[in-house]
C-alpha cells in the first residue's frame, strides 16, 4: 500500500488525537500533511514535533504568538484564521479528517468535497447542517464520505453486505447517556460534572453532553439520512447501554447485519483511514465470553426530548436540521458555564425550531442564514433563562 498524505482539522481534539495515534501506530503508512485546530497552541506545537506537518493552522488568531514562540517555522509552515483552515483542504493530500467540533467545521466539511478529496468526517455537525449542499458536489466531483462516527462506521460495513434497494431500516445503537435511569423529575437539577461522565465513552465536553439529553443521537441520525439517502422513516434508535454493538441495518429478508466491538474511537479511525482495506489491529477487541448480557430498549422520548425533535426536524429537511443543531450548539455551551439547566437544552432547540421558518430546498447562504438566526433566537433564550 502506498503512503496516504493526511491532513487532520480538530488534531487537538479527542478524535484527532485518536487520529494521531493511530497514524502513530502505523509507520511508513501516512504522511501527515497539515494539522489544525482552534487555540490550543501547546498541544499543536506538541503535534508538529511529532509529526512534522508542513503546515499548522490555528483557527483563533489570539493564540499566534503562542505558536510561533513553540513551532520551528523552517520545518512548519504556521497559518491562522478560519479561511486558511479552509484552505488546507486543497493541499495536496489524499484524504481530509475533519474533527472540528460544531458547525465550525461545516466551510471546510464542503471545501473537501468540492476539492475532490476523500472525507473522513467526524465533524456530524457539518453533514446536519448542510446535508441538502453535499449530495450535488459530491456528484459533480466524485468525492468520498467516509463516516469516523462510531454508529455510521457500523452502518457503512453493515450496508456492504445488501443492495440498497434491500434496505428495510437503519437500526442506530444509544447508550442511553449518564442518565438512562435517572429520575426523570430530577433531570433538571443535573450539574454539567453530573452529564459529562459518560458511562461508556470518553470524547470531547459537546458531544458528551449531546450523549446526555440524546441530541447526539438526533444529530446521528439526521447524519445517517444525508450520509446513506435513507429516508427517516427507515432510520430507527435503539437503546444499548453496553456500547458493543455499534449500530445495526435490517435487510428486506429480515437479517440484521451488526458490527461489534469494544468503544474505542481509534477503531472506526482506522477503517475509514485505510479504507478500501482492513488493517490488523487490536482496538477494541471484544472477548466474546466476557460478555454477560446485550440489552436493548427503546428511547424514552418524553425523558428525552430532543431526540423527537431530531427526528421532526429530519422529516422536515432543508434548514430545520441547521436550526436544530445551532440552538443545540449554543443550549450545550450555556449550560456548560452554568447558565442554564440541563432540561432547558431540549426547550431551547424547541423553540428555535418552532420559531425559525424552513427554507426548503437551501443553498449554503440560506443555511448559514439559518444558523445565524437560531444562534441569536438560543442565545436570547439563554440570557433569559440563566439560573
Ligand atoms: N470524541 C468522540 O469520541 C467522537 C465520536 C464520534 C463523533 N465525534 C465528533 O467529532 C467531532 C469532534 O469531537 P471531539 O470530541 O474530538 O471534540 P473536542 O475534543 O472538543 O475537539 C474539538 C477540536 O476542534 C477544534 N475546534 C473547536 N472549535 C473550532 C473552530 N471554531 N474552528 C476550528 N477548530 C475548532 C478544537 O481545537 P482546540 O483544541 O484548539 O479548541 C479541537 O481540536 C464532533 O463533531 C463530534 O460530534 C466525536
């Protein structure tokens, strides 16, 4: 095999360092071609020791000068703001891993696509929020998208073994968050110490508290409806508090196809980078005997709520889903410095949703307009609300 150049947005996030890793375990296999991430200045330089990109990009220009004191600038080439994030997508590399958090990852999530480069996407945001954009450009440039999210992962291997015209439905595995058993009545007391110990994965502070109210399954499967063109009536949640299987596709002759194996992120990592082969490796090796039980429920949508939500505002398509996670992004934000409570996350997309016309067939400047006015509308609800 040859070696594959990569460049990694989000490098100093829990899935790009996940990213690292695996390429670390790898020699010979990878040249790492940028590395980007938002202000974490220390733990860059850090990278680019290690890794000796030819370019670093910070998107925050405050932290500059940190960076230019740490990085040898003869062997890195440092860049900074938004745009030039972007453009390390039209580099001369085989494969982009975007691991930005938020629909901050959206610009570079399309500037891939339309570079006619490989999409190792993590960044789900980017997909919710401009699915209706990315179907026509991949067309036109004949781009990939290959899905690190665990759950997507699993589909993605699952769907290989039926035709697409064979699919019966789309089955989407949730742990059920910190709080699958917690008094539903006491939910609005939770602290964000309470939401961020997920009970099976360890991943940045957003995504554990989207794993908490179930906005992350949402977003998983608004994602899985862009990602396979599988309408929403066939994409179902089930709720497995073991997280060994990772999401599951039901066939026309009712086979369920499952893929298992222990949480481990660096695990559908290593599928999408070496993808359209398999590699040996030992993430996540599952040891049959030891497991006692695999259990399954169903969502509790009342306790949840923002999990219903998802699945209208799938149905509703356009900017609905820009709208859901926005009012999502800036929700989770506010609770994390202690603004709000836990249970005023889901009201808040409500009420962006219900609030925020759907521009049906949109282009980019209508779903960034979108996003713009759920931010403000969340926001607004935030200040009013802080506790
Ligand atoms: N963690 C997981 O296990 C997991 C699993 C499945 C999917 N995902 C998805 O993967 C993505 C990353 O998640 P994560 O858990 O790795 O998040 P994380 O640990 O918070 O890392 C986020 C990364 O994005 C960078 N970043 C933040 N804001 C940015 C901006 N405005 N512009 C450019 N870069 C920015 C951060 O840089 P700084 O460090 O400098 O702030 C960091 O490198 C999310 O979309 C998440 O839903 C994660």
């Amino acid at each position: 095999m040859s070696i594959k150049k990569v460049v990694i947005l989000g490098s100093t996030g829990s899935i790009g360092r996940a990213t690292l890793d695996v390429i670390k375990k790898h020699p010979g296999r990878f040249d790492v071609i940028a590395l980007a991430a938002y202000s974490n200045a220390e733990l860059l330089a850090e990278q680019c020791r290690q890794f000796r990109p030819r370019y670093a990009c910070l998107a925050n220009r405050n932290h500059s000068d940190t960076l230019r004191a740490l990085v040898n600038e003869r062997k890195t080439k440092l860049l900074f703001g938004e745009e030039e994030l972007v453009h390390l997508t039209s580099l001369n590399t085989d494969i982009v891993v975007n691991a930005v958090v938020g629909a901050a990852g959206l610009r570079a999530s399309l500037a891939t696509v339309q570079n006619g480069k490989t999409l190792a996407l993590a960044n789900k945001e980017s997909l919710v929020s401009g699915g209706p954009l990315f179907p026509e450009i991949v067309k036109k440039t004949g781009s990939r998208i290959l899905p690190i999210d665990s759950e997507h992962s699993a589909l993605w291997q699952a769907l290989s073994c039926g035709k697409p015209s064979e699919i019966k439905r789309l089955i989407i595995t949730a742990s059920g968050g910190p709080f699958r058993t917690f008094p539903a009545e006491k939910l609005a007391e939770v602290t964000p110490e309470q939401a961020l110990q997920h009970p099976t994965w360890k991943m940045g502070s957003k995504i554990t508290i989207d794993s908490a109210t179930l906005a992350n399954k949402g977003l998983e499967v608004i994602e899985a409806v862009a990602l396979f063109s599988v309408p929403v009536e066939r994409v179902s949640v089930v709720i497995h508090p073991q997280s060994i299987i990772h999401s599951m596709v039901e066939f026309i002759d009712s086979s369920i196809i499952a893929q298992l194996s222990q949480p481990d992120m660096r695990l559908p990592i290593t599928y999408a980078l070496f993808w359209p082969n398999r590699v040996e490796s030992d993430y996540g090796q599952l040891d049959l005997k030891a497991l006692h039980q695999l259990t399954f429920e169903q969502p509790d949508m009342k306790r949840f709520p923002a999990l219903r939500v998802a699945f209208e505002v799938a149905r509703s398509g356009g900017t609905a889903p820009a709208v859901f996670n926005a009012a999502n992004e800036v929700a989770v934000a506010g609770f994390l410095r202690k603004a709000i409570r836990f249970t005023d996350i889901a009201d808040i997309i409500f009420e962006a949703v219900d609030t925020i016309p759907v521009v049906s067939q949109p282009k980019l400047d209508d779903i960034l307009d979108a996003d713009r006015q759920a931010r403000e509308l969340a926001q607004q609800i935030v200040e009013r609300n802080v506790c």
